[in-house]
C-alpha cells in the first residue's frame, strides 16, 4: 500500500512529466517556425535578386546588344539570362555554404542545367497547379535536410528568338550548342525553374540539442525539487498527522489501548483511522 506521501509525489512526477514534455514540444516547434521563418526571408531576398537580374537583361540589357549587333550574332555573356543569373549568384555565393542557386530546365540547351530528378518533382507540382508561384517548404534531398524555395520559368515571346525554330536562332548561338537541344518552344511553356536550397540540418541539429538540453535541466530541477519536498512533506505533513494520532491518544487514554499500529505498509491516513478507532 503506498503512503500519502508516495502517491502524492507520484501524481506530481506525472503532472510535472506530461508538463515538461509539452514545454519540450513547444520551443522546438517555435524554434522550427523561426528557422523556417529566417529562411524564407532569406530565400525570398536571393529569389528577388535573380528576378532583378533577368528583368535588366531581358527588358535593357538584351534589346540594347541586338540593335549594336549583326543578326546572326548572340554574346552569351551578355543576352543569356540563365548564364548571367548563374554567374552573378555564383559570384556572391563562391563557397556555396549559404545557399545553392540553380536554374534548370527539361531538354536545357546546356546539359549541365538539365533537370536532375528532384528538380523534375517540383516543376511537375507546377504543372500540376499553374496557380502555385513559389513553394517553401523543408524537405529531405540526397541524404541532407534542405529548404527549398523555387518559382516556375515560362517562355516569353521574346525567348523565342533563341529557343523556337533552330533555323531562325543566331548562328553563333547554333555554333555553340548545335540545333538539338532547347529549341521549339511555344510562349507560355514551363520549361525549368529558379530554385534556391539551403543547408538546414545543422540548424535542425541544433534545435534538437536545445531541446534535450532543455528536457535535462528540466529533469535535473526536478530531481532537486523532488529531494526538497519530500524533506517538507515529511516535516509539515506526516509529522503533523501522527501529532494528531498522538493528541487523540492523549485526551483518550483508556480508549487508545496499546501503541497505534505503525506497520511499514500502513500509509499516514491509514495511522489516523487506526488512531482514531
């Protein structure tokens, strides 16, 4: 039979159990949503960037080198959003360790930007919902947690020029990269996309560190508290209850009989009624 102490501190190493569990619970989710939260912000400024960088090119920087070039004639250095967008984010991010940015497509005219199969999931959610603009979201890829922000890049009319029929495309671009790939595409087709991933495990590493730190403290204060009001218990509880034991022996002598049963088995409560029979 467990005494009124044991019961009581078991009921509380329940309560004080289910309790830091849940704390537990709520910094790592909350430590989870910052992250995802930082991130997204930071995704969002490189998106940004990129989107900057194709529009100068696109709408200034191209139209200007078609009026000061021959026909046939393509500077891919200086008309081709996909090499510049990837040089510049190259540039700014040289040891990759912040963020990887790629911009790929199926059938690329350069193969070293074809679609690998991760990239092919996320362009078929595209295609699947032409309404989604940019998914963010963390998931797993080849073995590392990763957050993944991308956008969808669709053929514009101006685009055509070098990506429709091969016999109109600038001869130093069909030089480059012959009359295969990258070619005849319609306005308006999804053909790639813009996406950033950057590296969350670490940081996923750490809120799981934080979190078992937390639930160690947690179990080490409650041990000390443990300690502490059990020695309280005992001096404010279970002394004042056989004091009262005492007391009714005290004002009933004749009735008290022999010495009140305190078998080791007996709880406080259980003294009293002894007691008071």
């Amino acid at each position: 039979m467990k005494t009124l102490k044991q019961r009581f501190l078991v009921g509380l190493s329940v309560s004080m159990a289910a309790l830091g569990v849940f704390f537990a619970v709520l910094i790592s989710a909350n430590l989870r949503d910052q992250l995802v939260t930082d991130t997204e912000h930071k995704a969002s400024l490189v998106l940004s960037q990129v989107e900057a960088v194709q529009a100068y090119v696109r709408e200034v920087l191209r139209p200007a080198m078609y009026e000061r070039l021959p026909p046939d004639d393509f500077v891919l250095e200086a008309m081709s959003t996909s090499f510049i967008t990837l040089k510049v984010m190259s540039d700014l991010n040289v040891h990759g360790d912040q963020f990887r940015y790629r911009r790929v497509a199926v059938g690329a005219r350069n193969p070293d930007y074809e679609a690998d199969p991760f990239e092919r999931t996320v362009m078929e959610r595209f295609a699947a919902d032409p309404a989604l603009a940019r998914p963010e979201e963390i998931t797993p890829r080849a073995d590392e947690e990763v957050f993944v922000a991308a956008r969808p890049v669709r053929v514009e009319a101006s685009c055509l020029r070098c990506h429709g029929d091969p016999a109109d495309a600038p001869k130093a671009l069909i030089a480059r990269y012959g009359d295969k790939r990258g070619f005849w595409r319609e306005a308006g087709e999804l053909v790639g996309l813009d996406m950033v991933t950057m590296p969350v495990g670490g940081a996923l590493g750490q809120i799981k560190g934080k979190t078992v730190g937390f639930l160690s403290l947690f179990a080490l204060g409650m041990g000390a508290f443990y300690l502490t009001l059990q020695v309280f218990f005992e001096r404010l509880v279970v002394v004042n209850l056989r004091r009262a034991t005492a007391v009714l022996r005290r004002y009933f002598p004749a009735e008290a009989g022999g010495a009140p049963n305190t078998t080791t088995d007996a709880g406080e409560i259980e003294e009293i009624y002894a007691g008071i029979d």
